[in-house]
C-alpha cells in the first residue's frame, strides 16, 4: 500500500504497518504518472487549500483515466 499524508507522525504509524506512505500532500510526491489503479482522497478535499490540483494530479496517477 502506498500513500502520502501531511503528518510526519501519521505517515511514520503506516510505515511501521509495513506501507509506504510519504510525507507531504499529493501534489509534492513524485509517484510516477499512471501508477494506480485507485486514488483515494479521505479527509483531504474538504481542508485542502486548492483541491482542484489535488484531483488533477490524482488524475494523472491513475493507470487507467476514464475521460
């Protein structure tokens, strides 16, 4: 599982889990483009500062883009 959230000690919780989960928002990651099959926003939309880039690089992330 792979993910990314804002607080450092969030992100540390999932890696002792065994995940991969970055520090930092969506737009600072440097996934490669179309490398899920799911992006999952939760929590985020709603407190986000420009959730329109958000969604647009959530986007760009998804293997498969429905148009």
């Amino acid at each position: 599982m792979h993910g990314c959230d804002i607080n450092p000690r969030a992100a540390e919780v999932g890696q002792g889990m065994g995940m991969d989960i970055r520090v930092g928002g969506i737009t600072e990651q440097t996934y490669p483009i179309s490398t899920f099959d799911v992006v999952r926003f939760n929590h985020l939309l709603e407190h986000s500062r420009s959730p329109k880039d958000n969604l647009r690089d959530g986007y760009t992330l998804l293997a498969s883009r429905p148009i």
